[in-house]
C-alpha cells in the first residue's frame, strides 16, 4: 500500500502549493495579532505542522496565539485549497472560537467571510455583537446577518 502512494518527495505542483499555504498561514496570523513568536518566520514543513527554525510554533506560543494559529491554520488551508484548486471539502466548523477571551473575534469573522467556502461558527457570545462584527467584516457577510436577524 506504502508503495502504491507513489514517491515520497513532493512534486513541484505540492512544494507551490505547500508555499503558498506558508503564504496565507502567516498573513492571516499577522491580520489576527499574533505576537508571542515572529509570523514572518513561520514555516509549513511536509508535515503540515507549523515551525520556526524546526520547532513546533504551538510550544513556543502563548494560549491566546495557540487559538489565533487554529483559527488561521484552519482557515489558510480552507483559502489555499479554493485558490489552488484542491481537495478540501470546503467547510470548516469552529465551536467557541473566542476561548481565552482573545480579543481578535471580529478578524476572525472577517477571514471566514472571505475564506472562499462554508465555516460555521458556534458561540455564545451576543447576536448584536456578531451582527456589528459581521458588518464591519465585509458585504460577503449580508446572508449571514439576514440568519442572525431571523
């Protein structure tokens, strides 16, 4: 089966491709205030697991970026598969994205709105304060506000 996956160097197309996830990774963690480590320096190895100079982004971060690179790891991959044509189902699904009270909810909402496919988010948090994020996000954003209005 191994040997029936073909060989185990990425072709061109998967290293471009690799890149530009990298590419989106790292400017939706700036648009989202990442901090705690050097967004410009973030690279996506073969394994899809984000590093710095070969160690896992997730142990050298603090818990509100932890949540700010789910959130952008989840939504590039999303972005770079609709942009390069690739298999992502198109749907991501968060539930309570505002853990550890991070203060970048609104950019979320507005990178989700223009990830290119369907994200639901669950939450608690106020529907007038969704709806002004929403709005403030861009005009993508009109149906799910009509929802929110009901």
């Amino acid at each position: 089966l191994l040997a029936a996956m073909g060989p185990d160097e990425l072709t061109p197309e998967e290293e471009g491709t690799l890149r530009a996830w990298a590419t989106e990774l790292r400017e939706e963690l700036s648009l989202l205030g990442a901090s705690t480590f050097p967004v410009d320096q973030l690279e996506m190895p073969p394994s899809g697991k984000p590093t710095i100079d070969g160690y896992d982004v997730g142990f050298q971060s603090s818990a509100s970026d932890i949540i700010r690179l789910r959130w952008a790891y989840a939504l590039s991959l999303l972005r770079t598969s609709v942009l390069r044509e690739g298999r992502h189902a198109g749907l991501v699904m968060m539930d309570e994205p505002r853990q550890q009270e991070v203060e970048s909810l609104s950019e979320l909402l507005a990178l989700a709105s223009g990830s290119g496919g369907q994200v639901i988010l669950t939450t608690s948090e106020p529907v007038d304060s969704i709806t002004a994020m929403l709005a403030q996000a861009n005009s993508s954003s009109q149906s799910v506000l009509s929802l929110l209005r009901g």
